[in-house]
C-alpha cells in the first residue's frame, strides 16, 4: 500500500510517538496532493480533487496560521478553522470512495487521518477556550 496516494511511509508509522499538530497536518497535506495527483483527471476528478487540495491543505495552513496568533480567542478560532477544514475533508473522501472515483480501500488510511485529526483539533480547541466550551461554535 506504500505506493498508492495519499499511503503513509514506513518511517511515518510509529516512528514518533506524538508528532506535534504541524507537523502531522503537514505531512497529511503532502499525503492529499499525492491523492489529488492520482484521481481521474475526467470533469468529476477535478472537481473533488480542487475540493480535497484546497481542504486538506487547508488544516495544516490554518494551524501554521493559529502559532501566530495574539489571543487564546484568535488561537481557538484559527484552531476551529483547521477542525472545519478537517471535517470537509473527511467528506471529500468519503465521496471519493463511494461515487467510485478511486478505490475506497486506496482511501482508509487518509480517511482514518481525517477522522484522528478533527478529533485532535477538536480537543485542543476545547482547550483552548477552557471550561469544556464545545469546538462546534
């Protein structure tokens, strides 16, 4: 499965035990243009494929774009952004698979990303905001 878009590369697999959320965003980024590469390049690939690059590049810019912020309310919300982002993402993926543009089993791994990846963002914008606020605002 190392050769298909978006599979991760032996050396990503365990070989940090926590990546900081920059660098995890990052490298799924590189993982949905190597899918965007691979799709179909009839009318229905461009369309989810522009769909899938611009979100699923979105969650690393918005978290490299969230280490800047002024404010824990600015942090949150750029944080909040690459949590949408991620949820879109998500979606792209799943439609991907099912309307049969691309194999969904060449998906699960970035599909199981997806879903790690909003529920790490969710919790640190939880945190963020403190006292249990819900990420959905």
């Amino acid at each position: 499965m190392q050769n298909e878009p978006g599979a991760r590369r032996p050396s990503d697999m365990g070989a940090r035990d926590k990546p900081d959320i920059n660098e995890h965003t990052f490298e799924f980024a590189l993982r949905i243009l190597k899918l965007v590469r691979a799709l179909p390049r009839d009318v229905a690939g461009q369309i989810v494929a522009r769909q899938v690059g611009r979100s699923g590049t979105g969650v690393g810019s918005n978290v490299e774009e969230a280490q800047g912020a002024h404010t824990k309310k600015e942090f949150a919300q750029k944080m909040n952004i690459a949590r949408k982002e991620a949820l879109e993402t998500r979606y792209w993926l799943r439609l991907i698979g099912e309307s049969g543009t691309m194999p969904r089993e060449r998906l699960a791994e970035l599909l199981q990303e997806s879903d790690e990846l909003v529920r790490i963002l969710t919790a640190i914008v939880k945190r963020a905001r403190g006292d249990g606020d819900q990420a959905k605002r």
